[in-house]
C-alpha cells in the first residue's frame, strides 16, 4: 500500500519534530558557590548529604515528592540536618530511574557544613 505525498510530508514533519524536540529547565541557584578552594571557611564541619527525589508513574502520575525535585530542596535538607549556613567542597550529583512504570528522579549534594556570618538585609 503506497501512501500519497500528503501523509509521507506529515509523517517526515512529525519525526523531525520528535528528533529535534527538547526542553530546558532551571534546576537551583546558590548565594554561594566556587570551584576553588576557600580558605575563609575554616569552621568546616561532619560531612553531610540532602537529597530531593520524586518518584512517579508513566511519568504522569506522582507517587512521591513533587513532580520535579530541585537542587535548592537537597542543599537546603543538608543545611537543616547539620544546622549550617554553607555546604563547602559541594559535589552535587543527578540520577534518573527510568522504566516502562516506574521512574525516579533524584538531586543529591554533599559536603561539609560550615558556619558563615550571613548578611542582614
């Protein structure tokens, strides 16, 4: 069964759209943040990790978390469990868990907490 022009120009444009699709999305921000090493910030503490997640079905269907996790809630879980200011020597880490039902996605910082002397507004 051949297909007329029409349906074969269709079908080309909806594969190129699939194939050159994408989306972007602001993950966090941070007040602070460097690669280099800071000498300033000598009250280093224990190291400490926080970690937001979300979990959902079909990838439509949230069963845990909110639909999309971010990197400020996991910085901001590791600064409340160390009862710190800063998270410094930060590695911040990104995972997906994609199946065909189930799918995980997860941001993930650790670090050393350490105290600061923040600004007042």
């Amino acid at each position: 069964m051949l297909l007329s022009s029409g349906i074969k120009r269709s079908i080309i444009a909806v594969l190129t759209g699939c194939l050159l699709g994408g989306c972007a999305m602001r993950v966090g921000d941070f007040t602070v943040g460097s690669t280099k090493n800071i000498s300033q910030l000598s009250q280093k503490g224990d190291k400490v990790e926080g970690e937001d997640c979300s979990s959902n079905i079909l990838g439509l269907i949230p069963i845990s978390g909110p639909m999309m996790p971010n990197f400020k809630t996991a910085v901001d879980k590791a600064l409340e469990r160390a009862k710190g200011d800063v998270v410094a020597d930060a590695v911040l880490w990104e995972s997906h868990i994609v199946a065909l039902v189930f799918n995980q996605h997860c941001f993930k910082v650790e670090g050393k907490v350490a105290r600061a002397e923040l600004g007042k507004k």
